[in-house]
C-alpha cells in the first residue's frame, strides 16, 4: 500500500514531468529533428538553460540554498544528517539493518532544533530540483522516450 506522502510526492512528480514536457519539449525536438550548427545547438542550450533557471522548482531551491549558506547552524545539522546517512547506509551494505525505536534514538538531531524545518525544505526542495534536472537529461539522452511519471 503508497503511503500518503508517498502518493503526495507520486503526484507532485507527474506535474514537474508535465511541466518538463510542455515547457522543455519543443527546445529539445527541434534540436533534435533539425539540422542545426553548433551554433545553434548551443542557443537552444542556453534558451533550455534559462527554462530552468527560471522554472519554480528551481527558483525555491536556489532560494533555500542561499537560506542554508547564510545559516550556519542550518549546515552543521545537515551536515550531521548527510553524515548520519552515510554511516546507516554503510551499516545496511554490512549487513547490520537497525529498525524501529533503536534506529531512530540513533537520530543525532533534536526534534526541537529551530533549523529542523528549514533543512527539511531544502532538503525536498534540492531532491525535486535533481529530479528536475535528472529528468531533462533523460529527455535530453533519450529524447523518443517518454519521461518516467515515477523517480522512485
């Protein structure tokens, strides 16, 4: 059975590869299905380029990131998170799986932290924002396939 937030994010994922198709789909078939100089393979970059950097995802990503440069309490616990991450995942691919109430008083963060909710949004806003460009480059590789409606 999905899981709320996992049918939340399903959805939200359909919408960020509708918008890919409608808004980058034209820039990527005409360079592909013409017979374009270098130049202006390079210009269509550019135009596919400034879709993006002007794409909502994009914007509140690069919002929160410079929220997080200037906060440096903010990069200190995603920091420990990332770090926290990596050890769980090296511990899994060791086969040492911790479930349930063990794993998460391992957590090296305070619920009560008053950064928790900003590093939480960047860190959501930097995982659609690479779904993002993940997904243009798909189209970008594979442009007669269609873009997946699920990143799992």
């Amino acid at each position: 059975m999905i899981q709320p937030e996992k049918n939340k994010n399903i959805l939200h994922q359909q919408v960020i590869v509708e918008h890919i198709e409608t808004n980058t789909l034209g820039v990527i078939n005409t360079v592909m299905n013409e017979n374009y100089s270098t130049g202006d393979i390079l210009e269509k970059a550019r135009e596919l380029s400034k879709k993006l950097q002007e794409h909502p995802i994009s914007l509140r990503y690069f919002s929160l990131l410079g929220e997080m440069n200037e906060n440096q309490d903010a990069q200190v616990l995603l920091q420990h998170l990332v770090s926290y991450g990596q050890n769980l995942n090296r511990k899994i691919q060791q086969g040492e799986p911790r479930i349930g109430e063990e794993l998460e008083s391992e957590i090296p963060i305070d619920p009560d932290n008053q950064n928790l909710p900003l590093v939480k949004e960047f860190i959501n806003a930097q995982k659609e924002y690479l779904a993002l460009v993940h997904a243009i480059m798909d189209k970008i590789e594979n442009p007669d396939r269609k873009i997946q409606q699920d990143h799992e």
